[in-house]
C-alpha cells in the first residue's frame, strides 16, 4: 500500500506534500484569516471546542492514517514554502461502492488561481497512475456556489458525473443535504 507521495510542480509553481503535524502553525494562521471557509471546508470543527486542539488533532490523524493508504491529504504550498491549503482523499464515503471522498480549502488571498483545480487533478492523476479501480465522491453544500462549479468543472475535466438527488449529511447533529459528484478512475 503506497504512502501519501510528494506531488511536486503542479501548474502555477506549487506543490504537494503530504500532510504532517510541522504546519500546524500555518493552518492555524489560515484559520484565523477567514473561519469561516475553514469551517465550510472541515465541518466537523466545533466553535464550541479549542480550535488549535482539533486542528492539531486533524493533522495527527492524517499523518498516521497516510501511511495506511486509508486517507492521503497535503497541504499545498509554493516555491516560498508558503502555506495555500490542504487537499486530500477522506475515508468518509456517501456512497456504497466509493473508495475516497476529495476535499479541499485554499485560503482566502490565493483563491481564484487555478489552484484548487491544479491541485485536484494532481491527485486524481496520481490516482489514475495506479493500477485500481477507484471511485471518488466530491460533497459540496448547496449554497456554495464557487465549490458547486469547481466539482461540476472536475467532473467535466475527469469524465465525472452529478447524482441528481441531495444527499444528508450529518454534520454536529444536523443532517445537512449535500449535491454528490462521482469520478470513476481510471478514466474511460
């Protein structure tokens, strides 16, 4: 089972690593830029907890669980090893027959570059490479307008497809309806 690899030169002069507990001061500081699209993008964060603990949390989770191929998440950076985002493969399916679900947040300065798409085909690319069938589901709240046409613009790029009907998800005791897309790999 392969560990989360180093995805180097993405399009624009970023990367991929994978993701360890040494950038939790960088997560932290994109935290604090905008909460908001970091709760949108990790939902599961409660206001009511310490939030440098849950992130610490996070972040040692998916270290140990990377090297099991049950998740693989990086965090993006550029050239001047500045922290972008995070972007990673979960283990938390909608589906029955799914094998990841993709998920990522760029922080507020650096959206509308190309640099959530770069970095999703990255990873799906990386996927393809390997010799497994693989299906990845993409969730996106309904109201969110930007990831909406990003998963549609996936989708179109990886030969995806939209599932027509909402999909609850449980999210800190609420069940909040979700739009599912679903990129099968290798492509066809």
């Amino acid at each position: 089972m392969p560990p989360t690899p180093n995805l180097p030169d993405l399009a624009g002069g970023y990367s991929l690593r994978p993701v360890s507990k040494a950038i939790l001061p960088m997560v932290i500081d994109a935290y604090s830029e905008d909460s908001e699209s970091a709760k949108a993008a990790l939902p599961w964060l409660r206001s009511d907890e310490d939030i440098t603990r849950q992130l610490s949390d996070m972040l040692h989770d998916l270290e140990h669980l990377s090297n099991a191929d049950r998740v693989h998440f990086w965090s993006i950076h550029d050239d001047e090893n500045t922290f972008i985002g995070l972007i990673g493969l979960g283990d938390e399916m909608q589906l029955v027959h799914s094998n990841y679900n993709l998920g990522y947040w760029v922080r507020k300065g650096f959206r509308n570059r190309r640099i959530a798409s770069n970095a999703v085909d990255a990873v799906l690319e990386w996927l393809n490479s390997r010799d497994s069938i693989f299906r990845i589901e993409i969730t996106v709240h309904p109201r969110n307008e930007a990831g909406l046409i990003t998963a549609e613009r996936i989708c179109q790029r990886w030969n995806g497809q939209i599932i027509d009907e909402f999909i609850g998800i449980e999210l800190n005791d609420k069940t909040v309806p979700h739009k599912i897309h679903v990129i099968d790999l290798p492509r066809m």
